[in-house]
C-alpha cells in the first residue's frame, strides 16, 4: 500500500463502497499526466486506475461520466468507470472525489511512432468521437456562444512580463535563455502578423478537450482507450483536430510531419463529415493560438511549477515554423 500522506488516496474507505473489487493489495502513482493524480490499484479481484480528479466538481465529473458510458455503447474505444453498489460513479471522500476505473493494458505512441495507415486511423477515429458526441450530448443554447481568438495586446503585456521574470531568473540556465529568445521572436512575430487575427468562431460541438498522446492508449496497433475526459466540452470542433495534429506529429525541431497530418486530416474530414474550408479555418484560429499562447511559461515563471519545461523547445519552435509554412500546413489539412 502507498506510503502514508496528504495525498494518498483513501483506498480502504473508497473500495468499501463496491461490491465486486476485491481488498487492496498496492497502490502506486501513474507519473505521466499534468491535471489530475492517477494510481494504479490492485486488489484481490484485478486491477484499476483510481484517479483523484483536484478540481472536485463533482457534476462535471458524473458528466463525463455518463458520456463515457455512452460512447462505449456506441463503439469508441473508452475506459468508463466502474459504479459503486448505489449505482454512483464519483465517491466523493474526505471532500474529494474519486473514480475508480477498470486499469487498461496498453502503451502511449506519439505521431513518430504511428504509420501512414495509423495516422489515418487516428483521424478517424477522432471524427469517430465528435460524431457520437453529438448523438449523446445536446448542446443548449448557452454553450452556443463565440469563440474569441486572442488579443495581441493582450498577449504583448504578457510577453513583458515573462521576459522579466526569465532575465531576473537566478541561477540563469538554458531554459532561460531559450525562453527569452523565443519570447523576443515571438513578439516579432506578432507585430509582423498582428491584422490577421481570426474573427470569433461559432460553430460549436462537443469534443474530448485533450485529445493528445497521453490520453490515447494503444494495445499493439490499435486504439484501446481514449482516457482523461475532464476537458469535455463544446468547442469549434475542427479546431480539436487541428490541435491533435500538432502534438501528435510535432518533431523535435518543431516541424510537423506534413504527410501524416495529411492523412489523419482527410481521414478526419471524412468521418467527421467537415470539409476542407471549416479545418481551413481552424488552421488559421490555432495557429493564431499558437502564436499567442505561453502556457509553459506561464507554469514556470508565475506558478513555478516545472512539469511542463520539456514540451517547451518544439512547442516553441512550432509556432516559428507553421507561420513560415503556413500554406503548406493549410494544404495538409485542408487540401
């Protein structure tokens, strides 16, 4: 069993609440993921992912749920969670809330370890779980709203104040000097491109919000679960695919491995029914993020948290090379 500590789950009182799992035997932490802490459980009776969800919304978490549990009967590969002898799926523990899961056997593939054919399975597959969402989850007029795109002024003053925080940084490393140099080109880069800022977009459904290799789970070549689904939600649908695309097939150097986008992006198109002027313009509104966002920055410098600093040199790098090949990306995704 886990050492004793703040955050060590309540294993005894939490599988109390079941009927079929069995006594505990280990509990130890999955280390990969950034959101949420994750342990797999053994028991007398198996094996489980126990996830501890740090945000503790309890009727976000019973939705994802009950999405899960809806997709699985229409076919997409998921890992629904297991419920409890009351029929609940959440256990809601010393004011946190818990989700036991059946413990899925399977490895993460990153877009250089996917084929041609895979990559276009990738697609669509994905087309496959915004295609099924609509048919599980209605969209109210609430969540119909426009998509903002972000504002280079905005994101100038941030700039500023990262570049003072990486030079004022003690004891300086590379990381620093990358971070200024990057953040000194990006600037450029957004005055250079400062008119072509997208207008807000509008067409909204529900997608994973998180779709990227570690919330995939392969068993030999093809998918076995698509986990993590805390970032539910309805958004510009083809910006999600556009968005997986440039975490699964961004190389080190920052570039994208344009013959796989092309081949999971048609495939998307297809099962998802869009055509090439929606993912066009999804580009276009993602790359325009990727030009103003600096979310590992900010983790590092104002929340001084450092999980995120791998990622850094090819998300940095992406935003550089997609604005100077951006007709050649476009024509992947939507040519």
């Amino acid at each position: 069993m886990p050492r004793s500590s703040a955050t060590a789950p309540p294993v005894g009182a939490l599988l109390r609440r079941y009927r079929d799992t069995g006594e505990p035997l280990s509990c130890e932490p999955v280390t990969q993921g950034l959101l949420n802490r994750g342990y797999r459980l053994a028991t007398t009776r198996g094996s489980y992912f126990l996830k501890h969800h740090l945000d503790g919304d309890r009727e976000s978490i019973a939705r994802q749920h009950r999405a899960t549990q809806r997709l699985e009967a229409l076919g997409v590969p998921v890992a629904p969670p297991v419920e409890d002898a009351y029929g609940d799926t959440v256990a809601v523990i010393g004011g946190r809330c818990y989700a036991l899961h059946p413990w899925i056997d399977g490895r993460h593939r990153d877009g250089t370890q996917l084929t041609a054919v895979q990559s276009t399975r990738l697609g669509s597959l994905l087309g496959l779980v915004h295609t099924c969402l609509e048919q599980v989850m209605a969209v109210d007029a609430t969540e119909r709203r426009e998509y903002e795109s972000a504002d280079p002024e905005e994101t100038f003053t941030l700039i500023d104040e990262l570049l003072a925080l990486a030079r004022a940084a003690r004891p300086r490393d590379a990381f620093d000097t990358l971070a200024e140099r990057r953040l000194l080109e990006r600037r450029a880069l957004l005055e250079l491109h400062a008119d072509r800022r997208p207008p807000p977009a509008s067409a909204g459904g529900w997608v994973h919000g998180d779709f990227h290799p570690l919330n995939l789970l392969y068993r030999g070549g093809e998918p076995a679960a698509i986990v993590d689904w805390d970032r539910l939600g309805v958004q510009p649908r083809a910006e999600e695919a556009v968005r997986a695309a440039a975490i699964f097939f961004v190389q080190p150097a920052g570039e994208l491995e344009l013959t796989k986008v092309r081949a999971y992006a048609r495939a998307y198109r297809r099962a998802a029914g869009a055509d090439a002027a929606e993912l066009a313009a999804a580009v276009h509104r993602v790359w325009w993020e990727r030009l103003n966002d600096f979310w590992i920055l900010r983790w590092r410098y104002q929340l001084h948290d450092r999980r995120a600093d791998p990622q850094f040199p090819a998300a940095s790098a992406l935003a550089v090379w997609w604005t100077r090949e951006y007709e050649a990306v476009c024509e992947a995704f939507a040519g």
